[in-house]
C-alpha cells in the first residue's frame, strides 16, 4: 500500500516521529515528509538520512498556511505534533488548547482539502477519563478527529491511544539517566503509581497496523504491560549499580494521577479485540464482553522483567 506514495509526519522531530520515520524508512514509500518547529533537529535528520526520500518543512500546526504547502502530494499522515508534558500544560492550559485542539484540526483540514487518504492521529491513555489540562486535550483531539471522519468519506482518519512509551523524549527514563549521568539522586514523584508502558517499536506498529486496517473513525489501542513506578525505577537503579538510597520521593506533580486507563468502561462495551491490538469502532455495531483497561487492575511486570526489557530494546 505504501509503494510510490509519500507520508507526511508532524512533529516528525521527536522520539516517537523519529522512530516512526526509521520504522517507515524500511518500506517502499517513494518520500517521507516531516513537518515540525524544530530548525536543528531536521538538520541532524537530514544528515543521518540523506536528501533522497526525506523531505524537512519548517513550520507549526497552529499555522495553516505552512501546513497547506507541506500537505500537497500527501498520500499519508502520521499526525504527532503536541504539547505533552503534563505539569506545564496545567500552567499553561491556553497553549495546549492552540497545539493539541486547534492545531489537530488545522492538520485534518488541510489533509482533506489535499485529498489525502488516511490520517492517524497520536493519542494517550491520559485522555481517558481526563484529569490534566493535557489529557483534556488529548480527549478533544480524539472528538476531533472521530467528528470529521464522519462528516465526508474522501479522508480515512483515525486515532492510536497510547500509554507511556519507554525512553521517549520528556519521559522518566531520559531524565533518571541524565540525573544518574550528572551525579544527582534521581526523582520519584511517587512509587506507587502504576502505568501503561510500551516500546517505540510496539508503538510504530501500532502505527502500521492502523494504516492497514484503520477504518475512519476508530480507535485504536495497543494492549500494553503495567507495572509500579518503583519497580520501574529499581529496574532502572540495576542497570547503573545503583539502589533506592540514590531516589529522592518529591510527590505528585500537578495533573498526575496514580494510574490510567487505556479503554473506559463505556468503550469496552463496543471495542474489539484483534489479539494485540483493540479497536474502539465509530459505528457501535454489537455490545462485546471486553472489560475497561486499568493499570493499577493489571498484572504487574516484576523488576527483573523491565530490567530484561530495557536492555533488549537499548532504552538505557
């Protein structure tokens, strides 16, 4: 499906752009676009990748203008551009509504008025039941999207729901590492909580799959591992001969909650299991025995388990 076509990537600079571009590169796509804000970081994937098949635009999803000249020719869009870290979005609620809500539907705007073929947004399992400014978006963005899938027929658009992705830029891995690095006592806001955890890797398949089997207006999440914050942590500790008398506990930070949840109770009536992946479909067709996603109601990975995990996937 990909053969001769071209794909369009926003915020194609960050960790989950950047491995979603290395993940497509293997295909036989004939140009991969990436959109962002960030000058320097296209420079570094343009020396890493070479001109051939990459394509840099330099721009912002709350600008329609520079997103209408990178969306022409598009067959595809991976759309990631967000504002994501969760403290600063409870601060700064106004520019998250700008980035993640608006700039979402400047995207899909100017992807159908491009008769591009199929748009999967990024989501996370914070929009679920939110409680941070940034979920808030996140769960609008995902209204969005379903609200024009169902208005025409030209444009497929869809959304992947993810948890937490392990070593993704603003991430707890990058910042414990960076604290270890600097001599510091790395921060544990709080040991108990528990979270969704995934690969890059598991996340750009996720990604694929949506492109292939996506109809519009679905959902579609990866099943994803849990585990406490702690064990992650002393996982982490393992690696850098390091224990819990190197953490210093400062609390949950503002709009964090001590778990989350992948699917809610209402989209697990209708959702469909498809072995490692879920769909939440727009047209509620007939009521299944699936139950809501939880991560403090999931089985737990042990120390040992992310200790292995985080050396197989060279997250460390």
């Amino acid at each position: 499906m990909f053969q001769g076509k071209t794909l369009l990537i926003t915020g194609g600079t960050g960790s989950i752009g950047r491995e979603v571009l290395a993940y497509f590169w293997e295909t036989d796509l004939k140009e991969i676009r990436i959109f962002s804000r960030d000058e320097e970081k296209q420079y570094q994937l343009k020396l890493a990748y070479g001109n051939e098949r990459l394509r840099c635009y330099l721009g912002d999803i709350r600008d329609e203008a520079s997103l209408r000249s990178a969306m022409r020719g598009v067959d595809y869009v991976f759309h990631a551009a967000a504002l994501k870290h969760v403290p600063s979005s409870e601060i700064f609620p106004s520019e998250v509504v700008k980035t993640n809500i608006l700039g979402t539907e400047n995207v899909l705007n100017t992807a159908i008025e491009a008769g591009v073929k199929k748009v999967i947004c990024l989501s996370t399992d914070k929009a679920v039941y939110p409680s941070s400014a940034m979920g808030i978006s996140k769960a609008m963005m995902e209204k969005i999207a379903c609200a024009k899938a169902a208005e025409q027929t030209e444009t497929v658009i869809c959304c992947t729901r993810f948890g937490n992705i392990l070593g993704s830029r603003g991430s707890v891995i990058p910042t414990w590492a960076e604290q270890t690095r600097l001599g510091k006592k790395i921060t544990l806001t709080e040991p108990s909580m528990t979270r969704f955890i995934m690969t890059k890797k598991e996340a750009a398949e996720l990604i694929y799959y949506a492109f292939e089997k996506a109809q519009s207006g679905d959902i579609l999440i990866k099943k994803a591992a849990a585990c406490r914050v702690d064990t992650l942590v002393k996982a982490v500790l393992r690696a850098y001969g390091k224990n819990m008398d190197d953490v210093i506990i400062t609390g949950k930070r503002p709009g964090e909650r001590m778990s989350e949840y992948l699917l809610t109770h209402e989209e697990a009536e209708f959702a469909q299991d498809m072995g490692s992946f879920l769909i939440i479909p727009m047209k509620k067709i007939e009521k299944t025995q699936l139950t809501a996603k939880n991560s403090s109601e999931s089985e737990l990975m042990g120390e040992d388990e992310l200790f292995s995990l985080l050396l197989e996937n060279n997250i460390l």
